[in-house]
C-alpha cells in the first residue's frame, strides 16, 4: 500500500491545523505581504518556522514566495542563490536582511542562524542530494522539490544525513495534501466501484520549441537530470500509486523524441507500464511534445478520475454515475504544502510526505530508465 504514516483522518486534521482553508476564500490570489520576512502577517503563529528558499527560479519566486506569505506556520526568512542580481529584488519585495543572503558557496554558514529553522531546495536535480547534506550538517530541516534526487542511491543518502542529524525530510509533493488527491486515496481502500482494473495516469505539455539547441535550459540536460520523466514522469507515478493504493512491482519503459536536436540524452516523451503484485496494470505516460493531464481509474462498476489531475489549481474529478469532486477550494496548493510541513515540525511529527515517500518514487523510476535505456521488464527494487 502507498505508505506515508498517516491516516486519511491525519491528513485532513493537517490541513485543518494549518488553517488556509478556513482563513481565506477561494478566490484568494498570492501576493507579497509587507513586512512578512519579519514576522508581522496578522495570521502567523509566534513560533512560526523560517524558511530560505535555495534557487530562486520560477517556481520558487512565483509559486513559493507567493505561497509563503499566505502561510500561518511558516515565514520566508532568507534566500540562497548563485544570481546575485536577484537579491536586491527579493530584499526590496520580502524584507529579507542581509545576514539571512547566502550564495551556494557560503550556504554553510547558515547553521549559525537562529532566524532560519528550514530550507526548500528548489534547483536542477543533480544539486539536490549535495545541497540537502549540506542542510542537514547545518541543522537545518530539509524540504526538497521532486524529483527528490537523481536515483535511489542518492535519495537514501539523503534520508540517512537527515536522520542522522536529527532533521526532518519533506518532499514537495504538493498534491498529497489535496482534497481531491485524498478523495482518490479513499477510493482506492473502499474500492466504490468495486475492484480496480485498469488505470491510465499522463502528464505532459508541449514546450521548448523556441529553445536555442546552443544554450539549452537545465530541464534539457542530461548532466542536471533533464527530460519528462524526473520532471512530469513523477506525477504519472505518484497519480497511479496513490489511485491503486499499491506499490509498484516491476515495470516496463520506451522512451523517444520528436525533436533529437533538443532531446539529447534526455527524454522527451516516455511511456512506461507499471504492474502491481495483484496483476493490476497501469498505463502511465509523460512528455515535454503533448499536452495531457489525466488520472483515471476503470473498475468493475464503473470509473472515476481527474482531468486535470496535477495543474496549480482548478482539479476536476467525477465519476461514471455523475459525481464531481475537486481540490476543496484550496486558495494555494503551495501554501498548504509547506504549512503542512512546517506543523510536523513544530508539532514534531513526521511529515505527510517523509523522504521515504520520495525513495519510492526514485526506485521505480530507476528501473524506468533502465527498462527504457536497455529494453525489457524490470524488477523494481
């Protein structure tokens, strides 16, 4: 079974801990609050945790930013960053001082500072593992963008220097705090329509046409874990683990592109089959060539999913006898996400998406790649 530690009851208890639902209305669009850095939003908790934000590309300065100042448990403390041009910005828009800037170079001294309890590492996938080690040597909690790592050896190094240095590890699956992501889970263990036959999970989009092949962007690179499969590949994974409730058993993969001059050594359209120990089969797929964004599962008696199932807000789903269901009227999946992770810390728990979570995921696409790279069915270890 999908396994974070938690109850659908804890989870829901979670999300009501941390308070966004009930505080703002759905129509609720993130913005900069002033004087937020320093503690002084009228809905935090006095204990609130300081999180630096490690890499300050898109998702961090228009998701997680926005996202923080919406937070009751945490608070954007301080920002590490190889772009100094970028500081004066962030300084000027979230009041962040001077002592809470880092470069990647100096990122270690941050153990010394009392105003930061957390750091999001939110780079390319192949400084996730050093950047996390680091973190944890500094006594810093580490919460960490999927792909958690580059492979399985790496995601476990980084829950064993976690652990051994008495931190907490979260992985950025912000959908496992979503209602409707909840709503599946359930379903998954009632089984209303019966048994489980068959399940389709694809995330794609259609992107990069206009990149030039001389200065390809990271997602492009081999090097720094490019290509659909560790970006959207993990959604089609996760969809299809937390629809069935099950672990995946062995797998099989064929990767290939449209366009080779951009897609070199990195994937661009993967499809992989996922069997489970029941005989249960889902049909998974990713891409950076195709728009899709379904979840679905087909049963006895009928079926039920989510289209879309992995998009920033607006989650839909129903059901073969008419219901609907979505994400609850979340305001800010991100937002959610990180007040979740910082009540485990305060409350001194476990995360609802522990480094473990993560593990898993890096197991099976492990044997993704190898299946897709070498051909044939692979056990998944």
């Amino acid at each position: 079974m999908l396994d974070t530690g938690l109850t659908r009851r804890h989870l829901l208890a979670a999300m009501a801990g941390a308070g966004i639902g009930a505080a703002l209305p759905a129509s609720a669009a993130p913005r900069p609050v002033a004087g937020a850095a320093r503690g002084t939003h009228a809905g935090r908790r006095p204990d609130s945790i300081g999180v630096a934000l490690v890499g300050l590309g898109y998702y961090a300065t228009n998701l997680l930013a926005p996202g923080l100042q919406l937070t009751r448990n945490c608070h954007l403390a301080g920002i590490v960053t190889g772009s100094p041009d970028k500081i004066p910005e962030w300084q000027r828009k979230y009041g962040i001082p001077d002592r809470n800037v880092y470069s990647y170079d100096d990122f270690d001294r941050i153990a010394g500072n009392p105003d930061i309890q957390a750091v999001y590492i939110v780079t390319p996938n192949d400084l996730h593992k050093p950047l996390a080690l680091r973190a944890a040597a500094a006594g810093k909690h580490v919460w960490c963008e999927k792909p958690m790592a580059m492979d399985a050896a790496e995601a476990q190094e980084m829950i064993d220097a976690c652990r051994a240095a008495g931190v907490q590890l979260a992985i950025g699956y912000r959908l496992q705090h979503q209602p409707s992501t909840l709503r599946l889970r359930a379903m998954a263990k009632e089984k209303p329509y019966g048994r489980i036959l068959k399940v389709r999970a694809d995330a794609g989009f259609h992107a990069y046409d206009d990149v030039d092949p001389a200065n390809k962007p990271w997602r492009l690179l081999p090097q720094h874990g490019g290509g659909a499969m560790y970006d959207m590949g993990v959604y089609s994974l996760q969809g299809a683990r937390y629809i069935t409730g099950q672990e995946p058993v062995a797998v099989s993969a064929r990767s290939g592109t449209t366009r080779p001059h951009l897609f070199e050594g990195v994937d661009e359209t993967t499809h992989f089959t996922l069997e489970f120990a029941d005989g249960l089969v889902a049909e998974c797929s990713t891409s950076f060539g195709r728009n899709m964004n379904l979840l679905r599962a087909d049963c006895e008696r009928g079926w039920y999913q989510l289209e879309p199932f992995q998009t920033y807000n607006g989650l839909a789903g129903r059901t073969s006898d008419g219901q609907l269901f979505d994400d609850g009227g979340v305001p800010h999946q991100q937002a959610l996400q990180m007040d979740n992770d910082a009540l485990a810390i305060l409350e001194g728990r476990p995360p609802l998406v522990p480094g473990e979570e993560g593990l898993r995921d890096m197991r099976v696409v492990d044997a993704v790649y190898a299946s897709a790279r070498e051909g044939g069915r692979r056990i998944v270890l």
